[in-house]
C-alpha cells in the first residue's frame, strides 16, 4: 500500500470516522493529526504546537503529558493490567476509587457504578431508574427531564437526553424524552424580563410540566450545573434554588451532569457545590481520569443507592454493566487524577485563574461583533452577533464561529466553535502567560473574522 506516501490530514480522511466534523472542515483545512502533547499543547504530524484551549474534548485538565498521571498508569499496568466489576469480584483499585469518590461526594452513602464513557454513564443512570420503576411496581415511571441546549451524550439514551436539534435525523428523541427551555437568560429572556423573572418562568414551566405528566411518570431531572458542549451557559440567578424544591415537593430526584463540570471546573469540586444544590445523583468523566483513561461514573446519592440496593435483592442481579467498568488502571489514573486536582493544587489554580480568565473573557467582548460572554471557573463562551444592540446572530452560512476557530487554528490555539459561540475551556494547569498567549491569538481572530464578515 502506498499510504504513507498520502499526507496525515488525507490519511485520515480516507479511512477513518471524525465525529462532529462538517465536510469543508475534511476537504478544505482544519484537520489535524496530532501524535503528541507539551503541557497544555498538542504537537501535530508537520511539527506544529497549538495551546489547546478545550483540554481535548474538556476531559485533559491536567494536559496532555502530566508525569504523575503517566506513572499511575504504568505503574499499575505493571501491577495488574485489566479486569471487571462482574460476578461479584472487581479489582482493589475500584474499591479504593469508589470510597474516594464517596469521600468526596456531597451526600453521605453514595455507591458508584463505573462505565467507559459520559454517554454510557448516563444510560447506566436510566437503566438504573428504569430497573427501579420495574422492582418498586411503579413501571410508569419512566420519564426524564432534561433542558434543551443540554449535553448528556450520543447513545440512544444519552442523546435523547441531549436537547440538540442534530437528534432528529436520527428519530430521536425516543418518547418519555421531555426537553424544557434552555436557561439562556441572553437568548431566551424575553424583552422587559428580568434575570429573576425568567428563572421564576422556567421554575413554573417545570411545576407545569410535572403537573401536565404527572409526578408519578418522572423519574429524574438531569442537568448540567454549567450547560457545556451547548455552548457554555451558565444558569440564570438563582435556578437551581428555584428548581430544587420543586423536584423534592414531587419526589423526583436531581442528577447532575457533572461530567465536564465535576472535579474542579467551575471552581470547586462538584459544579452542584458551586451552585449551591444537593444531587441525588451525579454523573462523572472527563475530568475523571483527567481524559489519560476513559472512564465514566454514575454515583448515587443514599436514597437512590439504598433503593437500588434493596431492588437487586429483590430481583437477583443488576443486569448491566461493560466489559470494562471499574477496569483497575482507570481507577489507579482516576484515583492520581483526583490526588492532583484536590490535593495537588489543580484546583487552587483553577481558582487562582478565574479572574484572570474572567477578565480576558470580558476584553474580548469589547469587540464590536460579541454580543455576550459568559462563563463559570475555566470554562467560558463568547458570542458572535452581526448586530450587538439587537443581538441579531450572524447568518449561519457565513460560518462566523467556524472561520474564528479556523483563523486561531492558523496561529496555533485550538478553539471550539459551537453554533455561534466561540467556547474556551482550557487545562487547569494554565499559567499566566499561556492565559495570555490564548486571549492574544483569539483576539487577533476575532479582529480577523469580523472584519472580513462586517
Ligand atoms: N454529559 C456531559 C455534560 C458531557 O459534556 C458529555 C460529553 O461532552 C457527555 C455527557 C458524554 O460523554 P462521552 O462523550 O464521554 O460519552
């Protein structure tokens, strides 16, 4: 064969699957092979070095070589290289990881169940709630609530989780599926409204909405503290202190998708922590591992576990799980990951660099075509608007937050374009002058891009 005679870019193109990735991106520029990461920068196949400003996929928050996290790992592949969490054995590191994660765990007496993946610790989740309806003979019990614009994953469940428009070529969402407003105050408050007013809208539009299918059809509402990968929105004042008495009222409990904002993101542990919320359950990935093992978690709260718990009794066995759940150098990479972030000072400079990501945010959106920054701990959004005073978006086929992100990839930071925002959500181990280096590229994007586009 003669493929290596083909550059990386139409290698990669021949023969693999991008997820996510438009046909100009593949057929005119954008792609890149990456073989290796320098702290918070990937190093592509002609030598050239990007800062990473979404830690890959918002998981590498320790970027991409950190020493102690690449030890864990060899350390335990030496030690025991794979195993499960079936037929009652599982591997010491799990059972080490899982009392870690219920030491850290806002709640008292949580139980963890252990996936590959954000996706599928979501479904685990259902699955879990589904199989309670079932044990508990209350089988309608089946319904999920979650907010369009909200991210929970691209399997069956998870996606129908997930409130994007993409979902439908595929026939989804599968019924029982109920999408609420997305709690974008700058987009979706309407004209004279306040903050606190559109909260109270959304708090009513959830009591409504309970009312109209009946508490007793619901079996969990599922929310980011932070919306991410919809485009980094934040909830309005005082939502989740409007949401969360609604739900306890009606017996229906509150998951949180903590999987980019757990461990450290918003800038504490738990985005729940941050907002001021008790979960009955989270869901966990990503930051994890810190993205060096895939690895996902669904840990429940004790009312949930102790419900579950008294259901696999009854019913024998909990028929799920993966191969791979609970597999020991996850755990071992999970349990370092965790070390560096509470312990390690990951954390500290999340918080120690907050304002100073805050501030840049809020330079940038002096330019004359954003139209808003938002933003919680590390991980922020601009928004593109043709027209700042009406906030009338760009037309979308002038790609806007494409040609930014493109125009940043020439000069060596990687950005994310989603919809018409530009999202940054950069490792923790950020310093002063690689904050800058990132404010400094994408303002000059920015100035770039609006230029040609104004
Ligand atoms: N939940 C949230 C909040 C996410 O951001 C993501 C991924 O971005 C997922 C779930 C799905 O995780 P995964 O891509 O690991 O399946």
């Amino acid at each position: 064969s003669d493929h290596a005679t083909d550059s990386w870019e139409a290698r990669a193109a021949a023969h693999s699957f991008y997820g996510f990735t438009d046909m100009p991106t593949i057929h005119d520029r954008g792609t890149i092979v990456v073989t290796h990461g320098e702290g918070p920068y990937v190093v592509d196949t002609n030598g050239r070095r990007y800062l990473d400003a979404n830690s890959g996929l918002w998981n590498m928050v320790a970027g991409f070589d950190h020493p102690t996290l690449i030890e864990a790992a060899k350390a335990q592949y030496d030690r025991f290289p794979g195993y499960h969490a079936f037929f009652g054995r599982m591997s010491d590191q799990t059972v080490m990881l899982s009392e870690r994660l219920a030491d850290l765990a806002p709640f008292d007496g949580a139980r963890v169940f252990y996936t590959n993946s954000g996706s599928e610790a979501n479904d685990t989740l259902v699955k879990m709630l589904w199989f309670l309806a079932g044990a508990e003979r209350n089988p309608g019990r089946r319904k999920i609530l979650t907010r369009w614009g909200g991210y929970h994953g691209v399997t069956a469940v998870s996606a129908s989780m997930t409130g994007k428009p993409y979902n439908s070529i595929f026939g989804l969402p599968l019924s029982g599926f109920l999408h609420l407003t997305c709690p974008h105050y700058w987009r979706e408050g309407r004209e004279g409204e306040s903050e606190a007013d559109f909260t109270a809208r959304l708090a009513q539009e959830l009591e409504d909405t309970i009312a109209r299918e009946g508490a007793d059809t619901i079996a969990a509402f599922v929310a980011e503290p932070v919306i991410g990968a919809g485009g980094v929105i934040p909830p309005p004042e005082g939502y989740f202190q409007a949401v969360e008495p609604i739900l306890r009222r009606h017996g229906i409990p509150l998951v949180s998708d903590e999987v980019i904002c757990g461990f450290g993101r918003t800038g504490a542990v738990w985005g729940a922590e941050t907002y001021g919320f008790m979960p009955d359950a989270i869901i966990s990935s990503k930051a994890l591992t810190a993205g060096f093992f895939p690895m996902g978690a669904v840990i429940l709260g004790p009312d949930l576990a102790d419900r579950l718990g008294r259901a696999v009794e009854e019913i024998e066995e909990f028929p799920h799980g993966f191969t791979a759940s609970g597999h020991p150098v996850g755990c071992a990479v999970a349990l370092a990951a965790i070390d560096l972030i509470a312990d390690g000072g990951l954390l500290d400079n999340v918080r120690r660099q907050t304002p100073r990501f805050e501030a840049g945010l809020a330079a940038l959106a002096e330019h004359r075509n954003i139209g808003e920054w938002r933003g919680k701990g590390l991980m922020g959004a601009l928004e593109a608007v043709q027209n700042k005073a009406t906030r009338t978006p760009f037309a979308s086929d002038l790609s806007v937050s494409e040609r930014i992100a493109n125009t940043c990839t020439d000069h060596g930071l990687i950005c994310r374009p989603l919809g018409q925002s530009i999202v940054l959500c950069p490792p923790f181990t950020m310093t002063d002058a690689q904050m800058d280096e990132m404010f400094d590229k994408l303002s000059t994007a920015l100035d770039t891009v609006f230029a040609e586009v104004a």
